[in-house]
C-alpha cells in the first residue's frame, strides 16, 4: 500500500492499526480469563458433588443408626427384666453343667501335657 499523502489520513490509519491490536489484546485477555472461569466453575461444581456425596453417605448412616437403635431396643425389651442387662438363659438338658454352677465342661480341643 502506498503512503497517503493527507496526514489526517495516516493518522487515521495509525488509529486504526492501534486499535485492532487492542482489540486483539483484549481479545487474548478475555480468553485467559474465560478459562480461569471455567476451571472455578469446574471446582465449584466437584466441590458441590463431593459435598452432596457426603451428605447422601450422612443420611444413610442416620438411618442405619436410627436402625439399630431400634434393633437395640427390641433386644432389651426381649430380655428377662430379672437378670437385668444379661440375655436370658436357655434352658438346660438335665445332667448339663450351668453357668455359675461352679462345674466346667471340658474343653475337647485340649490336650493335657503328658
């Protein structure tokens, strides 16, 4: 292209060569900050589904405590009230060693010193 011979003319496009490297700058800005929004974005968004994980795992683990505190319940209301906190006993074949008898059953997988 040859030099123009107006000087506002050149002037003119000297403007306009600054301006569209600019806009060229700005462009590559705006770019650079699309993608470090972008990856926020993406942290947010694995932040929030790690917290929903974790959320989802605490409500399973209240129903199964609210379980087994029932379960819990249940057992001590099937216990004999007269031995308190101990599981009832079960009834004995006549002959059978009892607990708190004082009389031990031998154990079969000992084997006495020679």
């Amino acid at each position: 292209m040859s030099e123009p011979e107006n000087p506002d003319l050149a002037a003119l496009v000297a403007e306009n060569a600054r301006l569209l490297a600019e806009n060229a700058r700005l462009a590559q800005v705006a770019e650079a900050r699309g993608r470090v929004a972008s990856r926020a974005l993406a942290g947010y968004q694995n932040r929030a589904l790690q917290m929903e994980i974790i959320r989802q795992k605490n409500e399973q683990l209240a129903i199964q405590s609210r379980e087994l505190s029932e379960s819990l319940a249940q057992l001590k209301e099937t216990q004999d009230p007269a031995h308190g906190d101990r599981a009832p006993r079960r009834p004995g074949r006549e002959g059978e060693a009892r607990e708190g008898d004082g009389a031990r059953r031998p154990d079969p997988d000992f084997d006495p010193p020679s």
